[in-house]
C-alpha cells in the first residue's frame, strides 16, 4: 500500500548536497524530508578531501570543527596536469590547506548533523516519478530493491522538490530540465583494493608496457587507477574482479593478485551543465546540476556550495519571508560558477594527457605561475575562493569584499572577542559598523541585526551588510564611499522577519 507523507521540502538524495542543503532548511524550522535509494550509507569513498572553499562555508555554520578535528590538511589545492603546486599560502581564504578526509566521514557528520536539526531521511527508497505545478510538487518513491520485504512506496506531496540525487538525476529527467555538454572520451578504471602481497602495488605512480597505474595509499587497501583500455559499450555496466585484474595486468605486463576489493568502478571526463537549476517547485544541486572530470576533486564542494547557496533562499522562500526573486539568485550565481568549474577541471584533464602537442601550453603556464603570488592565484582560481556574487552596487569598485565571503574578521563586539563567522552562524544579515563608525541610515531603521564592533583589518571598512550566507551585499568605505543605497540592498537580500521591507507573500503550504 502506498503511503502518503507531506514535507515543506522534499530533497532526493543523501549525499554532500542533499544533507547539508536538508540541514539548512530544517535548521529554519522548514519541514524537511529527504529519499535516499541507498538502504544504507556506503562502505566506499569517492572523494578524499575537503577544501578551502568548503570549510570556509561551513565555519559559517558553525561546523568546521568536527571536520578540522579528524582530517589531516596539506598546504596546496590538488590539481591535475598543471606545472606547479597550487600552494594556499597568502590565499583568499580562513583555511588555506586542503583536509584529507574520506566523503563517507564526511556524509556521516553531515547527516547527524541534519537530523538534529530536526530533518528526517528515508533510506532505501528510490524517487521515480515527478510532478509540479504552481501550488507544489508530488513524488512518487518506491523501495530501491523491490525485494519482498522492501519498505511500501511512499507518494510525497512538498511545497518544492530538490533533486541532489546526483550526475544521472531522476529529478532533472523528470522535469525535463536538459543536461548538455561533453561526453566522457576517456573512462578510467578506479579499484579499492586490497593486493595480496603489499609489495605488488606500493604507492605512486607505476608504469608498465600497457600504460600507467597510480596507486593511492587508503586506510586498510589502496586505490588504484588506471585508464581502461576497453570500455565496453555501456561504460555505466559493473567492474567485476576478473575484469579489474585483467586490466590490471594489461596495463604492468606482470598479474597483481587481489585479497579483497571494497569498490570498484569505472569514471569518465564527461562534462555536462543543467540548462537551468529552477523549473518553478523544482531545482536542482550537486553532480545533479553538473558533471565534470574529477581532476582536481571539487565535486563534493561544488556541492556544499550549492546547498549552502540554496538553503537560506529556499527556507525563506517557503516560510513566505523572502524578498521577491531570491530564489532566483541561487541559479543566477551557481551556475556560473560551475561552468567555471567545468572549465578548468576540463582544462587540467586535457593538461593530465601529457600529450606533446599540449607541451607548449605547459610551458606557458609554468612561466606565468611561477611569478610571485601566482600560486595563490591559481588555487584561489581552482577552488573559488574568488566567487564575486554580483550584488546590484552602483559603485562594486568601491571595496574588494563586496560580492564575495567576507573573511573571518577577528572582532571586539558586545564587550567580548567574537569571531565574525559566529555572528554569521546565526543564519540573520548582520550589519557590521566597525571601528566607531556612525550606524548607516536604512539598516538600522529597517531592523537588520546591528553590530557595533572593533577590528584591527577592517580593511578600509567602516560598515558592511552581509548576507545570511556571510556574502558580503554592501560596504561602506572609511573615507565615505559606499556601494550604493544600503536601502536597496537591505530590500534585496533581507527578508520581513529580518526587519527588512519586501512584499509581504503568503506562506506557500499550510
Ligand atoms: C572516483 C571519484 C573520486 C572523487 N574524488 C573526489 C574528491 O576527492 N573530492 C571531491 O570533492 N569530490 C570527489 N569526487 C566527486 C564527488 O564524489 C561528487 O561530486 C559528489 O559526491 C557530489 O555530491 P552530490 O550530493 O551532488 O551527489 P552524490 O554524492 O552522487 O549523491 C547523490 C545521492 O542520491 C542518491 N540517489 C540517486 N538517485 C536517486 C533517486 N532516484 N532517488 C533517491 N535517491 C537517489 C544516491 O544514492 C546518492 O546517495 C569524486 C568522484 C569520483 C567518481
């Protein structure tokens, strides 16, 4: 028998981009209900870290920490293909190292995280079919397996369906959103394996008569990768053992004997866009909303990028607070960031070739990063640390920070050293007056949260209005520049229950 359940917000999909997008919402009191077609949570780990990028965002949510107190960080964003290390020292960043830590650990703190918050998840049923209109949406999910004593299919009436379900998305199907781009030309096969004899596969970069292994140390076995020689003709069919074995062998000229496997797969450098994240109730984020070669391992953190994006949009925009067209904002800002992302993944696969015609190019490169700061540059440029938001300003030359994450401000406020990311982490726009300057007409009168604060790098501001994302949305200058009317940002970014002045709207659901 069908059951019938009702969400504010139905999210398809437990990974990175579905449980920190479900912890937001609920974190706002948004009813939160997300289906996931994995009965349980993976013993595999596709990515391995987190990077600057991403803990910078989740610091502002106050949820760095129990990232920070497991992974272990190197000093450079990982690249593929370029000629120099992209080092963080002097980045645009509060966390200038990459964390090493498995995406299985970092899925699990993830998703406590969003069920004390008050989110629920539904394991092991798979969305199959998708309707919407102007009043909400209606999902249908039934158990992944179909085994006899799989739970009953579920219908799931929602104000807004996400689909964070990943890169072959039944949510962006089903809307018939397009996904178009480049398909995969190279598929690579990857295996967590463990050798029967240690020694068969020591880690780096091994090189045989076929072609070339690069093997990865994990915690208990070791990741190998290897191009495939043969893909067959539905590159999406399992990799058994005697298939990874034989390519194995292929590519060293020698058999590896393997104790164990714990994942095996295949991956390509396919790179697609969704045409748009929003068809009215519907949107989407993560793998969902774009692919791209895994060079330079972003995908994890594109995909909290998204959510983090999304989630105060979308909870205010449910909760009937927000101003008119923020939600809009969210694709209006993720989805040129992932095509930058899909461009330079794109480029270091095509540097990764090692192919002698693209050596020149290399060369170039080398000659143009090796310049003082360039590094700095480059991984700010990999990780979008750069990310400008564009915030209407009349004058966006007027400070640096406008548009993008201000930085983690080191702050004497309400008699007591705070850090700006924890007046952020309460998830309100904030307007920051620093160092004695007079409290701007507009902010004040319109009720935004006001902090009269001192900073030793306030960096020529005097006053600044951050988004509840801790986006910066207005400054004003020291020396009296501003970057436009602080009224019209206060009516852009901030909603009625911030004291800011949009049209009242109807709360959408009951
Ligand atoms: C080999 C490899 C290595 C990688 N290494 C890194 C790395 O080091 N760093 C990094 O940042 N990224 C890495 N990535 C990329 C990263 O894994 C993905 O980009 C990331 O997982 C995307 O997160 P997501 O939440 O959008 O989607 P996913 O993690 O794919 O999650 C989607 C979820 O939706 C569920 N689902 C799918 N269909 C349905 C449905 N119809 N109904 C209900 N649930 C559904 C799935 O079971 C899954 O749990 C790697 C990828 C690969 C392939």
């Amino acid at each position: 028998m069908t059951r019938s359940l009702t969400a504010d917000v139905l999210i398809a999909g437990a990974g990175p981009a579905g449980l920190l997008l479900a912890a937001e919402l609920a974190a706002e009191g948004v009813d939160t209900l997300i289906v996931e077609r994995d009965p349980q949570r993976p013993r595999r780990s596709r990515g391995f870290s987190l990077n600057a990028r991403s803990l910078d965002l989740l610091a502002r949510r106050g949820l760095a920490a129990p990232f920070l107190a497991e992974g272990h960080p190197v000093p450079h964003a990982p690249s593929v293909g370029l000629p120099v290390t992209a080092d963080l020292h002097g980045a645009a960043t509060d966390h200038p190292f990459t964390l090493g830590i498995p995406q299985s650990r970092v899925e699990e703190i993830l998703e406590e995280h969003a069920l004390a918050q008050g989110a629920r998840l539904l394991r092991g049923h798979r969305l199959h079919a998708l309707r919407h209109d102007a009043e909400g949406t209606t999902a249908l999910a039934t158990a992944a397996d179909g085994s006899a004593d799989s739970p009953s299919p579920v219908e799931v009436s929602a104000a807004y369906t996400v689909g964070c379900d990943g890169g072959r998305s039944t949510v962006r199907k089903q809307t018939g959103i397009g996904f178009p781009g480049t398909p995969a030309t190279t598929w690579h096969l990857l295996g967590d394996i463990v050798p029967a004899d240690p020694g068969d596969l020591p880690p780096g970069p091994h090189t045989g008569p076929g072609g070339t292994v690069l093997v990865l140390p994990r915690p208990g076995y070791v990741r190998a990768m290897l191009t495939d020689p043969a893909p067959p003709h539905d590159p999406h069919s399992p990799v058994s053992p005697a298939l990874f074995a034989d390519a194995l062998e292929h590519a060293l000229g020698r058999p590896v004997r393997m104790a164990d496997h714990i994942w095996l797969t295949r991956f390509g450098d396919a790179a697609r866009l969704a045409e748009r994240y929003r068809d009215g109730r519907v949107l989407l984020a993560g793998d969902a909303a774009h692919i791209h070669p895994p060079a330079g391992a972003v995908g994890v953190n594109v995909a909290l990028e998204d959510a983090h994006n999304l989630g105060w949009k979308l909870a205010r925009t449910v909760l009937g607070t927000a101003p008119d067209g923020l939600l809009d904002t969210y694709g209006a800002e993720r989805r040129p960031a992932a095509e930058r992302v899909l461009a330079h993944t794109r480029a270091q696969a095509l540097l990764g070739r090692d192919d002698p015609d693209l050596r020149p190019l290399a060369d170039l490169l080398e000659d143009l990063l090796s310049r003082p700061g360039a590094p700095a540059a480059l991984a700010e440029t990999l990780l979008g640390l750069d990310t400008r938001h564009p915030m209407g300003a009349e004058d966006p030359g007027a400070h640096p920070w406008l548009g993008r994450l201000a930085p983690d401000l080191d702050l004497v406020a309400e008699g007591r050293r705070v850090r700006l990311s924890e007046l952020v982490s309460r998830r309100r726009p904030l307007l920051v007056t620093l160092n004695g300057a007079d409290a701007p007409d507009g902010a004040r009168q319109a009720g935004v949260r006001t902090v009269d604060a001192h900073c030793a790098a306030a960096h020529g501001a005097a006053a600044l209005l951050l988004r509840p994302d801790g986006h910066t949305a207005w400054v004003r200058t020291a020396d009296g520049r501003q970057t436009g009317d602080l009224r019209n940002a206060v009516a852009r970014w901030c909603g009625e229950s911030d004291g800011g002045a949009p049209e009242p709207t109807a709360r959408l659901r009951a």
